[in-house]
C-alpha cells in the first residue's frame, strides 16, 4: 500500500471531483507507447481507396461486409428499419446520386458501391454532435465513436450527407449472430459507424475488410505518407468521391 | 398561489383527471419505449427524426409566440394585453416544457441526458437549443411568478423584473432562431438549407401562438368569469393576419427558389411533399390540407368584415393552428429525409405508441396550461371576487 | 455565536474518531462497541420518550381546525383540513407527515408603505425540508444494502431511480445532492433571516452540522479517494446486525468518521428536538377528529370544582327577581 | 384519554420497522457469509495492489475508458508486475479472471451494485 | 381613549421585523404604557378563593410574592405536564423552523421578536429544559435553558398576556404546536402565585356571582330584554314573546352577555329575538345561564369549569330539550371543544332537531348545543325565512372569521350562507387573512382592556389592514363577525385604522332583512339607518317640502 495508495487515491478523487475536466491518473500513467510517440512526431491521415473494377469482378461477394460485422458485432435486424451498417453495398446511383450523367461506363454504374464512413476531413457530423460523443481523431483523421457518452439524440445521422451513421432502434444483442468477445457491442439508443477499425490499427492490424478482400480491391494507408499504397493507387487512377461539392473532404476515394 | 390549482369544481377536476389518465397511459407507452428502444416508433435509418422533433419545432415556435404579447405591453405601454400578457408567458412556459420532454422522449440514451451540460459543446447546434431554451424557462418563470405576485398582493412589482422582461424579448426569438439553426445548417438536407427557415420559422410561430392564445381567451370567455375585452382580441388577430401574409409569402419564396431553379436536389421535396414522388404521396393529403386551411384563413383574416366577426374568429384561428402545425409538425422535419441523402424515398409513419406519446405530452402541456390559467384567474378573481356591482351607497350607513 | 459554538462541537467529534483509529487504534470501539451504544440509547430512549409522552394525559380535544366543519350535508367540509373522523384524520396525518401540508401553506407577510400589510406565498422552507427529509430516507433505504443479505427489493429499485441519470461514477445519486443543497439551504436560512438567526440555538445549528457532516462523509467516501471497502463495511455491518460483531481490518479511517457521525446522530436523537418524529404523530391538534360536539371525549383527571349554583344564585337574588315578577323556584 | 393502545402499537411498528436488518437476517440466515471470489486464473499479483483494486477498480475502468476511447492511450504500466499490458476489461481483467459470474458479480451482487459496463462489453465466458 | 395614540402612519412606521438584540436570554422587560393590563383586585381573588389576593401592580419592582413562589410555579409545571400532552409535546418537538414567526398579529403589529410564537413558547420552554430535561441541566444556554427568576416571571406575564390565544400560528406549524396551549398554561401557572390582570378576574367574578361579565343583576338582565323587545316593536310594529327563566321550553336560549348591553352587539340580539319571533321558536333565556362567554378560558382550565357549569346545569333545571348558542368567539371554543367533557355527559337532553325544519343536528348529538348559524342556515336553506336583501342594501359588508369558530370548530361557510342570503353586496377579504388564516382582533382572550390599548391597536393591525384594503377598494362599510370581543373591540380598532367601517353581526343583517308576517313596512334597518329607497324618497319628500315651501 503506502506512497502508491495514497497517490493512487488523491489522484483519483480529484479526477472524479472534476468529472468535466476529464483530468488523467498521471501518478499511475502508463509509459507513452511506441504509436504515440509515433504520432507526435508528425500526423497521420488514414484513408481507403476501393478499386470499383476489382470490386465488381466478384460478384455477390460479402466478404469485406462480413468481416467487419462480425469483428464489431455489428447485429443484423434484417429489416430495413432497424438496420445497422458499418460497411455495406448499394447502387452506384445511390452512391454518387449527383453524377446524373446518362452514359457513364457500364461496368461501373451498374455495379455496386461499397460504402462506408468516409472520415472526412471536414465533418459535419461532429460538428453538430452536442455531447462530443465523435469527434474528429487529431493524430491519425479518424472519425471517432464515444459509445459511453452518446446520448442518442441522432444529430450526427441527420447531419450526415453519406447515411455512413446508423441507431441502434433496439437493444442489439439479440441479433448478432456470432458475438466476438474482444469488442464490445452496442446498447439501444446509441449511434455506431465505421472507426477505420481503430482497436485492430492500434495493435497493427489492417482493417477487417481490407484483410478479408481477397481481391485487394480495399487499399488503406496514411495519406501523408507519400511511400504508401493508397498516395500511389491515387496517383496513378483517376479517382472519385462522394458529393465533393459539400466540401466535405470525405477520406474514402473510389478508383473508377 | 399554487394552493389556486388545488381547489377546483368538479368540472376543472374532470378535466384535471381526464388529463392525467391520457399522461399515464402515455408514460406507460414511453417506459415500453425506454425498454425497448426508439425501434417502437415509425422512425428508421433513412428517416432518424420525425414527430416527436417536428411537435418541439412547432411548439418552439408557440412558446416564442408570447412575446407577441410581451413586448406590445411593455415595450410600446399597450394597456389592452395587460390582461393577457401573464397568459402569454404561462403558454411559454407550458410550451417550453413540451419542448423539453420532446427532447427527452426522442433521445436513446435519457440518462445520460446531462452530458449536455458535462461536455457542452458550443459548436453544435442542439447545445445552443438547450441553452436558449432553458433560459427562456426561467425567465419565464421568474417573470410570471413575480409579476403574478405582485398582482396578487396588489403592490407594484420590483424595479429589476422591468429589465427581465425586455431581455426576455429578444431571448424568444432567440429560442426559435436557434431551433431553425438546428436543421439551416446541414449540407446534407437541402431541403433546410435556406437563410429564410428562421424568418419563417418566427413567421409562422407568430400566427400560430397568438391564434391558439385568441382560442384559449375565447375558451375561457366561454366557461369561467375571466373577461379579457374585445379590443386585445382584435389586435392579436391583427398580428396573426400580418404573420399568416408573412408566412406565406416566404413558403411561396421557397417554391419559387426550389422550381425556377429547378435543382433537382431542392425540387424533389417539394414533389413529395405535395405530389408524391417514386409513387411515395403520404404527405400529400395533409399538405393540401394544410394549402387550403391557410388560404381560407387568409381570406377570413384578411377581409375585415370576417377578421372581428367573433363567431368566425374561433373558425379562423383553428385553421391557422391546424394549417401551420401540418405544415412545420408534419411536412417540415419529415421532408427533410425525403428523399434520403443516398436519394431513396422510404416512408415514415408515427406508430401507435409514438402516437400516444406524442399526445401524452401535449396532455402535460395541457395540464400545466390549465394549472397555471388556473391559479392566474383565480388569484386576478381574488382582486375582483364576489364585487357584485360598484357601490353608489358608500357614503350611507356610515354615522 | 451559537452557530461557531456548534460547529467547534462538531470538530471536536471529528477528531474524536480519527484520534480513537488512528492514533489508538480502538477499531473495535469505533466499529462494534459505539454503534451498539448508540443504536440502544436511540431504541431505549425513543421509546422511553414515547412512552412519557404517553404518559401525560389528553384531557380535552383541541383540534385546530384548518377547514370547513361537517354540519349540514349541503356543505361540503374539509375531511382533511377539520376531519370529522378517523380516516379523515388518518388522510390529514398523512397529509402531514409525507406532504408537510401545514408548511405548504407558509405565507410571508410584509408591511410597506401606507401602511400596507401584503401577504405572499412561501414555498422555499416547505421545498428544502420536504426534499431533506425525502432525501433522507431514500438514503436510509438505499444503505439496507449493508444491513441486509440479500439485499432487500427496494434497495435495487431506489438506486436506479435515484440514480437514473448517469452521471460520474460511481454514479452520483440524485438525493445525495439533494441533501447536501436542502440542508445548506436550511442553514443559510438560519443565518440569513434576522428572525431565525434570533431564534435559533447551538442545538438548531448542531442538528445542522451533523447531518451535513454525515453527508459530506459518505459523499468522500463514495466518490473520492477517501474510499473504504465496501465488502468489509458490509461484513461489519452484517456482524452488527447478527450479533457476531467483527472489525475488519482494512476499513479506512473515513469511515469511523462517518460510522461515528451516525452513532451520534442516532444516540443524540431522543434527547434532542429530532424526536419531531416521534412527536408529530401525537400532536393533539392534529391527531384528533373535529368531532367534538358529536363524541363524547373523556378527561382522565376531570375533578370537582366549586360552582355557583341555582339555589344559592336564588337565594342571593330572589327578591330582585321576585319584584321584577321572574319565575322562581321557591317563593322564599 | 390516553390512547395508550394506539401508541403502542405505533411503537410497536416503529420498533418492527427499526428492527428490519435483526429480522431480516434472522429469516434470511445469511448473516456471515462473505462474497467467495474465485481465484485468478493466472499470476499471484493483479496490476496494482489487490486491496487497493477492491476499492477503487471503478475509478480505474473509467479513466482507462476515457483514456483510451478519447485519447487513444492504450497501455498501463503495471508497477506490481513489472509490465505493459492493455487498458481492457474484457481483455486483461477477464483475461485473468477468467469469469464475471464468479468473480464480478460475486461482490456485486453482494452489494447490490448494477454496474452497466456490461451493458456492452462482453463477458468472454459467456460466449464460449 | 383616554390618552392620545400616535397616529397610524407612525405606529405602523416603527415596525421593525429584525430584532433589536442578539439573544433573547436576557428577560428584562420594560412595562410601557399601553402595553400592558392592570393587577386583579384583590377583592374578587378573595371571591373566587384565588391565592395570594393582595393590591400590586405590574409597574411595581416588588410583585409581593409568595415566599415559595419558585417551587409552586415548578411544582404546577410538573403536574401540568402530566396532565396535558401537548403542553408535553410542545415544550419537546418544536424545531425553531421560524414558519409561525409572522403569523401571529402581535408580531406583525409590534415587530417585537418575543411575539414570535416560537418565542413565546420558548420562554415556558427554557425554564422547562432547566428544570426538567438532562440536556437543560448539562448544556444550560447552548440549549435554550434559563433559570425560573422574577424577571423571567415578569417577562411571562408581560408576553403571556400578549396573546390572545387565536391559533393562527397553530394552523402553520408542521407539528401544529398551538401557542395558546402553552399561553393558558403560562397564566395557570402564574395563577398559582396570584398574578392576574382585572380584566379577566373581575368579568370572571362577576360571572361566577350573578350570571354575566358585567355583574348585572337578574332584574336588570330581564329590564334590557324588555328593552330590547320594545325598540324591536318600535322599528318592526311588532311585538315579539322573550320569555326567561321558563320552565318546559323547547330550547334554551344562551348569548355573551354583551349582546344585550352592549352595542353594536345589541342589534344582533334584535336579530335572534325577530328571528325567534318570526319561526315562532319555544325558547327561553335563562338569568341564571344568561352568559355565554367564559373568561374562565383565559384563566385556568378549572376556573372555565366552575363558569361553564351553569348552562347544563340551567338545562336540566329548566327542563329543555337542547341548548342554542348565539353568536360568539371563545364561547363556542368552550362548547365546541370542552364543555362535554368538563360537565358532561349531557344525557339528560335530546338530541337537537330543528322544530321548524325537523333537521337533525347530528354534529351536535353529543353535547347538545347547536350555534345559531347553524340554525339559521338551516332555516334558510328550507326557505322557512322570507328575506329581503334589499334592505341591507345600504351596507357593503365583509366577514372577519372569528378566530374560535375558525380554528377551534370550522364554522366558516355557515355565516357566509346567511350574509349571502341576507346581503346583495358581500366581498371577502384578501385570501390569507379569512377563514382558518383569519387574523384577531387583537382583543380576545381578555385583553380588551383600555391601558391595553397600544397593544391592541397594534395586534389589530393585520385585520384592520386587511378590512382597509377592501374598504377602499370595493367600498366595504361594514364588518360582519360572529363574536362579542369582536364586536365590542374592533370598533375602535377600526377608527384608529379605517375609519368609515362599521361592525356588525350576522344576525343583524338577518334582522333586517326579514320579512315579518304583519307589523308595518320598515323604513329603518335595525340601527335607525334609513333604507336606500326610504332614504331615496324622503330626500325627495323634503325637496318637495322646500319647493313648496318657496
């Protein structure tokens, strides 16, 4: 006990004596991890880059869609009211419902578009968010989920040009299939998305669909990083994003 | 004063338990809620606010209202709305409280309601909402309590509630300014994208306050001794005609931006709103509902002869209320999502349980209306109570 | 004056048990012997005050009427302001003891120019002490936790309710910043109004500090780092209750200080003005039916008195009364 | 009138009332009966000192959640054992302790405490 | 009045609600001039068999005590504890909660913090925590406790005879501790050791000999009903039947002795006697029992015994079969809330049923006495009375709630109903000052005296106010109640604050407005007043009169 009880409980009480101050236990603080210290040294910018034409070369496949549910629980109500969607296909036109442009290359618009949160640069997600429940990950330009602090009022759904964010309408236990013990899952009345799959980035994994596409149609990388596969892919095709006009900034590209 | 609201015939008390049972019944449906999750309701993915948000747009707006009254009194020493002034500001009251358990029912997470002021978060639009509507509270509180005080004990009221009452002017229509902010910014609705929501918002707020003010003063002409005088009844109805003009001319401001334009992005709410769109027309019939009350409450308002026609009157201000509370608790929030951001059109309708929730909390409202009506009537009885008739006999019977 | 008085009584409570654990490390006093103590002078001397107040006599029915009278059926009465009965006064009790209907109708008067006496409503005494004494006990109930294995049913539902909304963590209970505000508030009364301040005594003040104390205790226990283990506070108290006390060993100084507050709250209460609720429940004003001319109440000790009666008025006056041609009963 | 019977039995209700916890433990019969938490599947020492982590886990799960959902600082330094592991409940906690019915809600239990950590986080055990 | 008052504005200018001193501890009192009651005379304490009958005065520095007086005051302490509860709870339970500080009219008017009903209890209740509670013993001042000394008694008689006993402070207090509890107990106690004012000692004995307060012999009290039933006949044309002392009545009749000397109570005993006469009532006054009133109240408990003995005991002598109040403050205190118990059982009377409306007045079974508002709104609600109000047109009254039928009965819509039905132009009075939150006249419980005056001017005050603030906004004139003291003090009191208002019973305005079966149409109310119309058309007789004149 001793000098590491007291400290411990000191530091502590004033920490939860000043709840808003969101004051750390520095006493018991851990020694800065190599990621950190990483990030300090300069941002980074993470982005994914889906390669349509690989997309499309199987057709049905789920894979990506799977892999990331299953990773985050995600529960599947199978109705399109209750729905919850991290990563998902839909029709081009949906996708990009701007470009009303008739006789675009087939094999594009006719195929779907795998969406996902774009972690845009320029959210207006959490700007509108009242609790700071997301909000926008300086180091890396992750857009982040507070699912201890979300009220649920929904805002960040409505403010969202992308539909990327979904309510959990009902408790979603239930309705996983397969729960994986190492991520937590969602309580009725919060919002959930896509995180880039941050917990996997931070032990050093890619994100779960990105491992699970077998066709390498995801690419993910740090944007300013010009050595990474995502600066190239974007460097070498053409590249598109959604509704760019909202100044949006979104971080997912589509190569067309 | 309050001991007022606990003495009642045997009317008021119906009236009183009436409301209290449809509250319960309707908490009853919110704890299923609360269990259950917001799935109970009509809302969706595509369709993430609906009634219970476009009933605190609406109400907002009626609770704004009052300084239709308000500021006439006190800023320009309108004698005629000293009778009605405290009305106003307990329709406030009542209003912004509404507001509040609109908010409260239509969040996921009501526990944890409080991280609104743990974590404020200037840069959204809701904490403002919060704010303004909170302090529009108080201060409405603060000044009826006091100013109604004051009556009661027959003595004038502070010096210091003058300067409340002219900050609470500008702070009603802060309240409704902020509401508009809350949909006006969003790149991702265009529908609300427009620099008149505000304007229209206050718009259509200051017909449709002093239009359910003008029904509740006729009502209590009717069934209590409460007499307000007709010439404060001609003058809201002036002001709801000037709004209802105003009001209307903005909607037909944002068909003429929408269709000229022709942006399909903008057109296409319209299109659903008022003809249907991808075979969608749920809206429709309550649209064209909402046209033809407001033209004929324009037409009655507008032509004097029916505008002081007190039998007409009740007819006219029904019309606004229903036609402007279709229009911003029905069309406004729900059009905003259709068609969606991906450009699906996915119909929303409130379910039962939302229903009767929606319904419980206007019971609330109209319980705390009554309550507070209540005590206002009967501690300005007091000041007048049982004086059967001025006395020319003074002098007699004194030796 | 009486306010600092009390409140150095206070302190020196204070240093009374940190002194007795830390210092002497009379752990056993402070946890078995002294709550025992306490508890017993609280049982004993409640019922002993009870019981004295028993004892007195209520030889005449004085009810205060606070409301209409039951006479002709075409009036409505007030069952619960002038009961004519036993439910009637049952609902005014109750009124009473769970509403504190009698200070809901608190006015202020105040005299101004003129002269003019105005009266207004006064609500905030009414407010506090209903929101203290609620507070009160739920905090009470919530802490059977301790008291009880397994806990009782109500012990769960009061903590969600009172701590539905969640905030901090452990998650703050409504009803512990209730006491805290309704408590300061009634101090500050005291300070505050000449009248009060002029009325009360250290005793006022004291009854104040402690329970304050008390809260303050268990709130820096709760919340702070002042933290004690909640299992062994259990298993003391679960000793206590079972009568096979045991000291745990780890249990941490603040609380002795709060177990110590509450010793003394609970030894001090029957000799102190806090016996209030006791005492409500046999107000005579309060606790009879306004039925007086209806049912015969009975004096235990009605004793003889010495009257004037008819024959000796008679004969005192009878030859006035007889030239002024008034009845008499003897002519002579 | 001394209502003698009506205090009596008003007394009586009291003392009943008062006496709840004397009674209740002696119809319950679990008086002594301390919480029996299982021991921890792995290693002697936990990652600061066993009493101290009675007392105040909860302190210590609601800064590791802050500091990692909100500052992505992941790793604590365990003084007591000498190393690095991950700030998780389900991970390191769960890891050793190897079930929340056995360990967790022991006490919880015991105290009639409803933490809603488990609202989303997942008891591994639970999904064996 | 004898000695000039200042004037209202300054009176009520001096008020101060925030007390002078930092403590009350000290008892000093100074003994100023009308504030305070004059010493009993000796004589009538001899009378009544009072202890230590001598001549003193309040002003003196020796009050000639006895030499024990300590241990008789400690000893009657003891035994009234014993005796009643509440005076037990009271001294225990209080929590200083300050929530009676303003209600009582004495404070209001004075401003003097001892007025506080919490104070006023407190000055029993520290000599009660010294002598008999541990706490008192060990902690002395830190819990309120004082040591029983000479100022302390002197502090006693100057407050507990600054109270009237009203229990206005009762209806506020969470735990309803009623100050006139703990007041009749403080002057019991000073009984002990003689200290007593004439005010209440010599109406006492006047009673207790001859039948009323105002020692008025059998004779001269059936002269004054003759009298009064000759100016009835003048105004009315009618002769009405007011028989006393008869054997096999009906009902017996019993009324404050004040109603027949004095006025303006003497309109209201016009009133029962048309009334009576009218429903054609089998009454009798009784000599013996011709007081209602007992200032055996304000004194002790046994002394309210001995006084409140007569009216049963003339019941059964005269062989009625149930008893009528007339309108009185604590004369219904005592019947409503002791009689029964003091001199009862009262089984030899029946249970009362209206002769005229065969209405069973089951509130009243037990102790047999039925008050005469409820007999007359009874009498109203049957229509057994034509009434019309008109006559009363010239009268804008208000009705101060007298505090004994409030507080100690709940009599409080039965006079409303007959001022209803008798008056076109009723207003009430601001709600906290009416029914169970009336305010005293400041006069009752035998402080009506005249070197009492500042005092009672002072504790008048919020009624007076009250009575001003309907006067000059809906033109009251008249104050209407339902007691002696009442009518017999807040005539000046209302000069002094509202001139312009008079007092009045209910049961006048009832006479006027009654139609009577023949006798000649009234062109005066009870008073001499002229009606409105008669009024009206005689001023236009007497313009006729001159312009034919001219």
């Amino acid at each position: 006990m001793g000098i590491d009880r007291r400290g411990f409980m000191k530091v502590s009480g004033l920490t939860i004596l000043g709840i808003a101050g969101g004051a750390s236990i520095d006493g018991l603080a851990s020694p800065q991890t190599p990621r950190k210290k990483a990030a300090e040294a300069g941002t980074r910018r993470y982005a994914m880059v889906v390669d349509l034409k690989k997309c499309h070369s199987q057709e049905g496949c789920r894979d990506c869609v799977q892999a990331c549910h299953l990773y985050h629980n995600v529960p599947d109500f199978d109705n399109r009211k209750d729905e919850i969607k991290w990563i998902w296909k839909d029709s081009f036109h949906h996708a990009f419902h701007s470009m009303e442009h008739e006789h675009l290359e087939e094999s594009i618009t006719e195929g779907p578009a795998l969406l996902l949160c774009n972690h845009c640069d320029n959210p207006p997600c959490t700007r509108v968010c009242p609790t700071k429940a997301t909000w926008k990950r300086e180091e890396d330009g992750i857009v982040m989920m507070d699912w201890h602090r979300c009220i649920g009022c929904r805002y960040c759904v409505v403010a969202c040009p992308y539909g990327s964010r979904s309510f959990n309408w009902r408790d979603p236990r239930p309705h996983i299939k397969e729960v994986n013990p190492d991520f937590p899952t969602r309580t009725r009345g919060v919002v959930e998305k896509c995180t880039f799959c941050e917990l996997r980035l931070a032990k050093g994994q890619k994100p779960a669909c990105v491992e699970a596409c077998k066709e390498g149609a995801l690419i993910f990388g740090d944007l300013e990083d010009p050595e990474s596969e995502v600066r190239k892919a974007l460097q070498d095709r053409f590249s598109i994003r959604r509704k760019p006009e909202l100044g949006t900034e979104p971080e997912v590209y589509y190569l067309v | 004063m309050i001991e007022n609201a606990l003495r009642g015939s045997k009317r008021y008390w119906t009236w009183v338990f009436f409301l209290l049972a449809v509250i319960f019944v309707g908490f009853l449906f919110y704890l299923k809620q609360y269990h259950e999750g917001l799935g109970i309701t009509g809302l969706s993915r595509d369709v993430t606010w609906g009634f219970y948000i476009a009933q605190l747009t609406f109400l907002v707006g009626v609770a704004a209202s009052a300084v239709m009254v308000v500021l006439p009194y006190y800023l320009h020493n309108y004698k005629a709305f000293g009778k009605i002034t405290i009305l106003g500001e307990f329709l406030a009251i009542s209003s912004v409280i509404m507001c509040m358990l609109f908010v409260v029912v239509d969040i996921g997470q009501p526990s944890r309601m409080f991280n609104l002021f743990l974590h404020p978060s200037p840069n959204s639009m809701l904490f403002w909402d919060t704010v303004v509507l909170s302090g529009y509270l108080i201060l409405n509180i603060v000044i009826s309590i006091v100013t109604l005080g004051a009556e009661r004990k027959g003595i004038a009221p502070p010096g210091w509630i003058r300067p409340v009452i002219v900050f609470s002017i500008p702070w009603a229509v802060s309240i409704h300014t902020v509401t508009a902010f809350l949909y006006a910014g969003l790149g991702a609705r265009p529908f609300w994208m427009t620099a008149i929501l505000a304007p229209r918002f206050l718009a259509s707020a200051f017909a449709a306050g002093p239009a359910l003010l003008i029904l509740l003063v006729l009502l209590m002409r009717k069934i209590t001794k409460f007499h307000v005088g007709d010439e404060p009844i001609k003058k809201l109805t002036v002001i709801v005609t000037y709004a209802m003009i105003i009001n209307v001319f903005f909607v037909l401001m944002e068909f003429f931006t929408a269709f000229y334009s022709a942006m399909p992005e903008h057109v296409a709410h319209f299109k659903y709103m008022y003809f249907g769109l991808d075979g969608n027309a749920n809206l429709v019939p309550w649209m064209w509902t909402s046209v033809v009350l407001s033209i004929f409450a324009l037409v009655m308002l507008i032509v004097p002869k029916f505008r002081y026609n007190f039998k007409l009157l009740p007819v006219t201000c029904v019309a606004v209320f229903i036609g402007l509370w279709i229009d911003k608790g029905i069309g406004l929030i729900i059009t905003g999502f259709v068609p969606s951001v991906l450009g699906e059109v996915v119909s929303y309708k409130p379910t039962f349980p939302e229903i009767m929730i929606t319904i419980a909390i206007y019971a609330v409202g109209a319980l705390l209306v009554t309550v507070f009506y209540k005590v206002a009537l009967t501690v300005r009885g007091e000041v007048t109570y049982d004086r059967v008739r001025p006395l020319e006999t003074k002098a007699v019977g004194t030796k | 004056m009486s306010a600092l008085f009390a409140l150095l009584m206070i302190i020196v409570l204070l240093l009374i048990p940190i002194i007795g654990t830390e210092v002497l490390g009379l752990n056993y006093v402070f946890g078995v012997v002294i709550p025992y103590a306490a508890i017993a002078m609280f049982l004993i001397g409640f019922v002993y005050r009870i019981v004295r107040w028993a004892s007195s006599a209520v030889p005449f029915k004085i009810t205060t009427t606070c409301g209409q009278q039951k006479s002709h059926p075409w009036i409505k009465s007030s069952s619960l302001e002038a009961p004519h009965n036993t439910w009637g006064v049952i609902g005014r009790m109750a009124l009473e003891v769970l509403f504190f209907r009698s200070l809901f109708r608190n006015t202020k008067a105040d005299l101004r120019e003129g002269p003019k006496l105005v009266y207004g409503p006064s609500k905030w005494l009414w407010a506090a002490g209903l929101v203290f004494h609620w507070s009160f006990l739920i905090i009470l109930l919530r802490h059977f936790r301790f008291f009880a294995e397994p806990a009782p049913f109500f012990v769960s539902g009061l903590q969600a309710l009172d701590g539905f909304f969640q905030i901090g963590l452990p998650i703050i209970y409504l009803t512990n910043v209730a006491i805290v505000a309704a408590v300061t508030f009634l101090f500050l009364r005291r300070l505050y109004d000449p009248k009060l301040r002029y009325i009360s005594l250290g005793s006022d003040y004291f009854a104040l500090f402690l329970i304050l104390s008390i809260a303050a205790s268990g709130i820096l226990m709760r919340y702070t780092g002042f933290r004690a283990d909640i299992v062994d506070v259990k298993q003391l108290a679960m000793g206590l209750v079972s009568f096979h006390p045991v000291v745990p060993e780890t249990i941490g100084v603040m609380f002795y200080i709060h177990l110590f507050f509450v010793a003394v709250l609970f030894g001090y209460f029957p000799f102190s003005k806090l016996m209030h609720m006791g005492g409500i429940f046999m107000s005579p004003t309060r606790n009879m039916a306004n039925n007086n001319r209806e049912e015969r109440h009975v004096n235990p000790w009605n004793y003889p008195v010495k009257t004037h009666t008819y024959e000796e008025w008679e004969d005192e006056f009878r030859d006035v009364m007889k030239a002024a041609g008034m009845p008499l009963e003897k002519e002579k | 009138m001394h209502n003698t019977g009506k205090i009596i039995i008003g007394l009586l209700i009291f003392l009943v009332i008062a006496a709840f916890p004397i009674w209740y433990a002696v119809a319950g019969g679990k008086t002594g009966e301390m919480p029996v938490l299982e021991k921890a599947a792995r290693g002697e020492n936990c990652i600061i000192d066993s009493v101290l982590m009675k007392e105040t886990h909860m302190f210590l799960l609601d800064d590791w959640r802050d500091e990692v959902v909100r500052e992505d600082d992941r790793w604590y330094r365990s003084m007591t054992l000498d190393s690095t592991i991950e700030k998780s409940l389900t991970r390191t906690c769960l890891g050793c302790h190897a079930s929340k019915a056995n360990f967790c809600d022991r006490c919880h239990d015991y105290l009639a405490v409803v933490p809603y950590c488990w609202d989303c986080h997942v008891d591994p055990k639970e999904f064996e | 009045m004898a000695e000039k008052i200042i004037s209202p504005e300054e009176l009520a200018g001096g008020i101060d609600y925030k007390p002078k001193k930092k403590t009350w501890f000290d008892p000093t009192v100074e003994f100023r001039r009308g504030t305070w009651n004059y010493a009993a005379p000796a004589k009538n304490l001899e009378y009544l068999d009072l202890p230590n009958p001598r001549k003193w005065s309040p002003t003196d520095e020796d009050w000639k005590l006895p030499e024990n007086w300590k241990e008789i005051i400690l000893e009657g302490l003891r035994v009234r504890i014993k005796r009643f509860r509440s005076l037990q709870l009271f001294m225990d339970i209080c929590v200083r909660c300050g929530a009676c500080a303003d209600k009582c009219h004495f404070f209001i008017g004075s401003g003097d913090p001892k007025n506080m009903p919490v104070l006023r209890a407190e000055l029993l209740r520290s000599v009660y925590r010294k002598d008999f509670t541990m706490a008192g013993k060990l902690m002395g001042k830190m819990v309120g406790a004082r040591e029983l000394t000479v100022d302390v008694l002197k502090e006693w008689f100057y407050y507990f005879y600054q109270c009237t006993e009203c229990r206005r402070c009762s209806v506020f207090c969470p735990y309803g501790i009623d100050t006139a509890e703990i007041t009749m107990i403080g002057r019991e106690l000073m009984n002990l050791v003689g200290i007593n004012i004439e005010w209440i000692c010599t109406p006492v004995a006047n009673c207790f000999r001859t039948g009323n307060h105002l020692g008025i012999q059998p004779h001269g009290f059936a002269d004054s009903i003759e009298f009064a039933v000759d100016e009835l006949e003048e105004i009315t044309g009618i002769r009405v039947d007011a028989p006393i002392n008869k054997k096999g009545a009906e009902i017996l009749f019993v009324a404050p002795s004040a109603d027949y000397f004095a006025s303006p109570h003497y309109y209201t005993l016009l009133g029962y006697l048309a009334l009576f006469h009218e429903i054609g009532l089998d009454y009798t006054w009784s000599a013996y029992a011709s007081e209602g009133g007992n200032f055996g109240l304000f004194h002790s408990h046994e002394m309210m015994k001995r006084l409140n003995a007569k009216i049963y005991a003339e019941a059964k002598r005269l062989g009625v079969k149930w008893i009528l109040g007339g309108e009185c403050g604590h004369m219904w205190r005592v019947i409503h809330q002791y009689m029964d118990t003091l001199n009862g059982p009262a089984d030899f009377l029946e249970e009362p049923v209206s002769p005229i409306t065969a209405t069973k007045f089951e509130n009243a079974r037990n102790t047999k006495m039925v008050h005469i508002m409820e007999f007359t709104s009874d009498l109203i609600r049957n229509n057994k009375l034509k009434l019309d109000k008109s006559r009363n047109d010239h009268w804008h009254p208000t009705f101060h709630d007298s505090c004994n039928p409030a507080r100690a009965m709940g009599l409080i819509e039965e006079p409303r109903y007959v001022i209803r039905a008798c008056c076109n132009n009723f207003t009430e009075m601001p709600e906290n000052t009416i029914k169970e939150q009336t305010f005293c006249c400041g006069s009752g419980a035998g402080l009506g005296t005249d070197e009492n005056l500042e005092m009672r001017l002072r504790g008048g005050f919020p009624r007076a106010n009250a009575t001003k603030f309907v006067h000059e906004r809906d033109g009251v004139n008249i104050l209407l109640c339902i007691c002696a003291i009442d009518k017999a003090t807040l005539p000046p009191l209302l000069e002094y604050w509202v001139p312009g208002v008079e007092v009045g019973g209910v049961h006048e305005m009832l006479g006027n407005a009654l139609v009577m079966k023949g006798g000649k149409p009234r062109t005066t109310d009870l008073r001499g007043e002229p009606l409105v119309g008669v009024a009206q058309a005689e001023e236009e007789k007497k313009e006729q009169e001159v312009s034919e004149d001219a």
